[in-house]
C-alpha cells in the first residue's frame, strides 16, 4: 500500500504537463505489474487515457506524432493483445506506440508551478530600440491572456534571445511555465544555460535525445525541448516559443509545429522566432491576422549584406573541366585574405569545385564539408580557427559556423534547393560580428530564379525598415 | 511517382529509371549507403559455427565437440555483427521495430536452404514470456517468417533448476533452459533453429538439447548476425 502511494506520486509528478506512454512513466521497468494502477488512477479521474494508434476518418495515425502510413509498422502476431498490430516507426525513440498501447495524461492541474521569484531577471544587459520595441510588443499580447500565434521576425544577428527574456518573465511572474522549442539539439544545449543564467530563480531544463530517464521526465519552470521531445508534452503551456533562427536548414518544420500545438494549452500564445518568414507567415502578419514584430536590424545596427545575382554561364561543364568560373575568381580575389564559405547544391559538386579552386590557385587552403562527412566538426574547426581559406560545402552546414569576417558564395545558386529561405539564411552568414558588420554575398548562377530574386527583395526591404 | 523511404534510414531511395523492372518485382528496402554498411559473413570460416576467417575449426567448437554429449550445431549467419549491424538489430528487438525483420527475412531462408538442404522443421527460438510482452513480438519469431517455422520450444526462465542435466551442459545453461512444448520423437530429424544473433553459442546449444534427447539426428542454426570474437581462433 504504501509502495503504491509512493507510485502515485511519481505518476502525478512524471506525467504533469505530459502524456505518456505506461512505458514511459514506468521507466524503470515493471511497466507490467503497474498497469492495474493506471487503470485505477484513470478510473478515479486523475487521469487520461487515450488509444496510442487512432483511427481517424478511415485513416490511422499515430496519436502521439501525428504519422500516418508509411510510418506505421505492423506486427502480425502481437504477443500482447494477440492480434495484428501497428506501431509508430517515426517516435520509436520516445518509446513504442502500438495499437494495444495507450497515452496516459493527467486530467488534474499540474503540481508544480512557477513560483513568485522565478520571473526574476538576473540579466542586466539592455536592449537596442528595436529589440526593446518587439520585446514589449510580446509582453502587451501574453497579458491580453488571449490565444496568440505571434510572428517574431528576427534577422540572423539581432540578438533574439534577450528580446524574449522580458516575455519569459511576464509569463513564469504569472504562475506560468514556458516552453522553448527548436528543431536542432546543439540549439537546446545552448539556449538552455543561457536561460539558466537569465532566470537564476527559475529551474530550467534541457530535453533532448540521450538524457537520462529521471532528467527526462523532470519538471522544469523554463523547458528547452528538441522536436521529438517537445511530443511528450501535452496540453500544458500557455507560452510556447518556436525557435527557427538558427534551425536552418529545418525551417518551417511541419513536425515541430505539430508538436508545439500538441505542447499549448487551451489558451496559449505560441511565438514563432524566426529570420525567415514564409511568404504565408508574411501574408498574415501584413494583414493582421498574424500579430507581429519585426526586427530588422542586427544589434550591431549595421545593413544585412545585400547579394549580388552574378552570371557564371555553364558553370557544371567549366568545373567538370576543372575550371573556375570567371566571376567566382573575381569574387576570391576581391576577398583577398578573408575566408569564404562556398555552397554549391549537390554532394558530387564538392570535390570537382576543390580541384578546379586547387588547380587556379595551388596554395589556397581549402577543404569540403557535407552533411555525412565524418571529418565535418574538424574540418569546420579548422575553418573557424582559420587554417583554411575556402570551406567548400553543401546546404546542410552547422549553425555553429558563426564566423567573424566570413564571405558568402553560392554556386548554382539556380538548383531549387537554394529556396528564399535557404538563400537569406546563406547571405545571414556573412557581416554577423560588430567587428565586421559588412561582407560580401554573390549568388552565381546559369540563370537566375525567382527565388533569388526575392531573397534580394527581402534583405533590402529589410534594411529599408527602421532606417 | 510513388517514393520509398529506406527501412533504416527513412531516407526516400534514389534509383536509376526503370529500375523497378519484371525482375524486381518490389522496390528495394535498403538504399545503397545502408545496403552497403551490412557485412556478409562469407568466405573462409570455421566449419561448425561459422566464425570468419578460421581455416577448418574454431579452438571454442574444438573444445566444444570434446566436451559434448551431442554432435555439434552447424551454424552460419547473414552478416558480420559490426556497429551498423548492432545499432540495427538493437533497434529491432530493444526498441521493437519488427518492420526491420523483412531486411532479414528472405535472405535467411535462403542461407538455409543452400547450407542446410532437407532440414526437417525450422523453430525460432523462443523468449521469456516477460520478455515477449515487453517486446511485443519474439525477434526470431519474425527472422523466421518467410520458413514454414514452427513455435515447438519453450523457454524456461529459472536458470537454476536444471537437475536433469550434467554438471558440463550447466554452464550453458545461464541462457535458460529449453524445453519442447509436447514431448514427440525426433529421432532421424534434422532441425533448423533461428535466432537473431550468435554470440558464444550458448543459447543455440541449449536450444539444440531437448531436440538431441528426443532422438534428432542433426541440428543446425542460422541467425541473422555473427559476433565476432575478440582474439579469434
Ligand atoms: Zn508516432
Ligand atoms: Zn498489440
Ligand atoms: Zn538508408
Ligand atoms: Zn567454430
């Protein structure tokens, strides 16, 4: 009997602002032997449960991640329920959803809230007018206590972190626990600290892939999830961020946003940080059916390096014959002793472009990058530190490439995987540091498309406003 | 068109046109970089279980067939228990995605019956019945599909209880011991066990035993994965 309290506890305390599998909440083991107790605990009212594979208008689904189809697997001999049952093959890593399985959430208030002092700032840092502007924009629409979804347009460099402190405040003062989310691991394991450190009186979290149980089901006034991790959360926030600034090349991730509106509660502001809108996104905020802030300038108050469109002819045939481009030469030269990023759009294009740079100038320092390169943290080292002049490289790029008087090129910047977004995301890299706030971008192609044209259009408009 | 995603990888499968041609009747389930991250266990290997790169017998099967009642299992594998195939097979049974079973499946029952013509039955071997609730599926069951397989074992989970047999075959019993599920005459048979990967070979001898008591004349095994010893031969 006492065991069993003891259980409850920790049921109530795993599964607050949650919804979980029996899997999940018994983590350590003995999920068995403890369904009964789920069972009792539901009948009480405490909790919920629900199907973990759902069928919904003829279509089954995960009920946890929202996949259809081909990501159901199927077994068809369950040795639990004995009949022919599916299973999610895309939140396997959060546990198994069968459907013999249920999610379990809670069906009472949380029991852990933010308490009083947790909303103090220990960050005395100040704004700039512009973040200051965005940051009591947010703060005015949280205390209107309405739903809101809030665009916050931040160009690469604005410093969107402490323009969200005074809205995290507002929120964890009101009794309200917030949620972070952003689609890359790396980004959680840095925001979080720093979070941490803005709110000293705040217990923050991380939740990412490959914690350990008891950190994974803990409670934490300020949480920083991953994409995946965010779909454990149920029904619980009233502020959630969604972090895409720095989430390239996963912008616009469908899954995070499933998971996000998973993660709201009934009321529930979610705020979308982003430096690259989608034409939607930008469509309502213009007509005010998305509120919005936009802020255009980087903390260091400088333009955004405006791209130049640079023909480059047949550009594949002139580097399968190991030749530059004559305008890609201009540019390396007009870079002189700076380094360049050069993206070009395929995986094969890496090595021909590394010959051809080698052969025009046999003493430039290059090396490639790509997404399954296993030398890439080393290589981009190397690069960062500045032992290379050329960092060859595919879209697929560590955010972590923030580097201080860095130029940017994009070879065959006409292949649809240099969308808008990818392309301002690519000119976002150069000009970042206060020490260099300006840098060169060219965009060579055979032909220019209309995405490049309006990535153009966006940066100028960008750095028309609030000048 | 219609894309498909890697089994693994979840990648969508870049193909050449006309790939899915009238002798490939269905897409691929791997895509290369995948496919080629899996190891055959072929070539020179021991005789009896299978070990790579061993020319006749394994010093462990050496020490094995002295020590025996019974005639050794014969046991080969698909592939080389490397990282890929380690990450892939805990996958499988540890976080239960029996969709990876069809990676296996075929292939097995091929490596059978070119190893092993005229095997009599083919018996996955069975789990724990806890451990086949928590997984939800038995791992050999599935390898074993594409077999006219039959579930004629049961698993018994008390190590310790193993009076019947002698002092030598206890030690290989820290598996658990195997029993049949009804007491039938094997005597002239030659069975077939599966099982998803062969490590020491002690799970598959325990298996083999209650088959040798009922008369068998041969047993025989494939799994899906060979580890490798670490300072083989
Ligand atoms: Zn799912
Ligand atoms: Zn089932
Ligand atoms: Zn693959
Ligand atoms: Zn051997």
């Amino acid at each position: 009997m006492e065991k069993n309290e003891y259980r409850r506890k920790d049921v109530m305390s795993r599964i607050q602002y949650r919804r979980l599998l029996a899997s999940e909440i018994f983590y350590d083991g003995e999920e068995r032997e403890h369904l009964p107790l789920l069972e009792k605990m539901t009948a009480e009212g405490l909790l919920y449960k629900e199907p973990a594979i759902r069928e919904e208008k003829g279509i089954l689904q995960c009920a946890r991640c929202g996949s259809g189809k081909p990501f159901l697997g199927e077994v068809s001999n369950c040795s639990r329920c004995g009949k022919k049952c599916l299973y999610c093959r895309a939140c396997l890593m959060m546990g198994r959803a069968a459907s013999c399985g249920f999610l379990y959430s809670s069906a009472v208030s949380p029991v852990q809230h933010p308490g009083l002092e947790t909303g103090n700032l220990g960050w005395d840092g100040k704004l700039s007018a512009g973040q200051r502007q965005a940051a009591e924009k947010l703060v005015q629409c949280f205390r209107s206590g309405k739903s809101w979804e809030f665009l916050l347009w931040a160009v690469c460099g604005a410093g969107k972190t402490e323009m969200l402190f005074p809205l995290i405040s507002e929120a964890l003062k009101k009794g309200n626990a917030v949620m972070l989310c952003t689609p890359r691991r790396d980004v959680v394991q840095e925001l979080e600290p720093r979070l941490k450190e803005a709110f000293p009186k705040a217990e923050t979290a991380g939740f990412y892939g490959g914690k350990s149980p008891e950190s994974r089901f803990c409670y934490a006034d300020v949480a920083v999830a991953t994409t995946h991790q965010l779909l454990r959360f149920y029904k619980a926030y009233t502020l959630i961020i969604i972090d895409e600034v720095d989430a390239f090349p996963y912008t616009m991730d469908k899954k995070l946003q499933f998971a996000a509106g998973q993660a709201a509660a009934d009321k529930c502001m979610t705020v979308y940080v982003t430096a690259t809108p989608s034409r939607m996104q930008q469509r309502r905020a213009a007509s005010g059916s998305l509120e919005s802030a936009v802020v255009s300038r980087r903390f260091h108050g400088k333009d955004l390096p405006v791209p130049r469109l640079v023909w480059a002819g047949n550009w594949k045939k002139q580097i399968e014959n190991a030749r530059l481009p004559k305008a890609l030469r201009l540019f390396l030269k007009e870079a002189g002793e700076r380094q360049v990023l050069l993206f070009v759009p395929e995986v094969s294009w890496l090595n021909p472009v590394q010959e051809a740079l080698n052969k025009w100038q046999g003493n430039l320092r290059t090396a490639t990058v790509h997404s399954q390169e296993e030398e890439r943290s080393e290589r981009v080292k190397m690069f960062r530190e500045g032992s290379l002049d050329v960092l060859i490289t595919t879209t697929i790029l560590e955010r972590g490439i923030t580097i201080e008087n860095v130029q940017a090129a994009v070879l065959g910047a006409e292949n649809a995987v240099f969308t808008e977004t990818a392309l301002i995301q690519i000119a976002g890299r150069a000009g970042r540091s206060s020490r260099y706030p300006t840098g060169m971008v060219s965009f060579f192609h055979y032909g220019s498309t209309r995405e490049m044209k309006r990535a153009v259009r966006t940066i100028i408009q960008l750095n028309r406003w609030n000048s | 068109m219609k894309t498909y995603l890697c089994l693994v990888c979840h990648e969508p499968l870049k193909q050449p046109p006309g790939w899915l041609n009238v002798f490939q009747s269905r897409p691929p389930l791997l895509c290369t970089g995948c496919r080629d991250l899996l190891e055959p266990a072929a070539g020179e290997r021991c005789s009896i279980c299978g070990h790579p790169d061993v020319i006749k017998r394994c010093s462990d099967c050496a020490v094995r067939e002295k020590r025996n009642r019974f005639p050794p299992v014969v046991h080969r594998s698909l592939y080389t228990y490397n990282p890929f195939m380690k990450d892939l097979i805990s996958q499988f049974k540890y976080r239960g995605d029996a969709e990876l079973s069809l990676i296996f499946a075929d292939d097995l029952f091929k490596l059978a019956r070119r190893e092993f013509p005229g095997f009599h039955t083919a018996v996955p071997i069975p789990l724990h019945p806890t451990r086949l609730w928590e997984r939800g599926f038995n791992q050999a069951s599935l390898l074993g599909q594409k077999f006219p397989a039959e579930e004629l074992l049961i698993r018994d989970g008390l190590s310790t209880k193993q009076s019947k047999s002698s002092g030598k075959d206890r030690r290989d019993n820290a598996e658990g011991a195997f029993m049949l599920k009804h007491p039938a005459d094997w005597s002239e048979k030659h069975i077939l066990l599966i099982d998803d990967i062969y490590t020491t070979g002690s799970t598959i001898e325990a298996a083999a035993l209650p088959f040798w008591e009922a008369g068998a004349l041969r047993v025989s095994a494939v799994t899906a994965a060979r580890a490798l010893k670490k300072a083989p031969l």
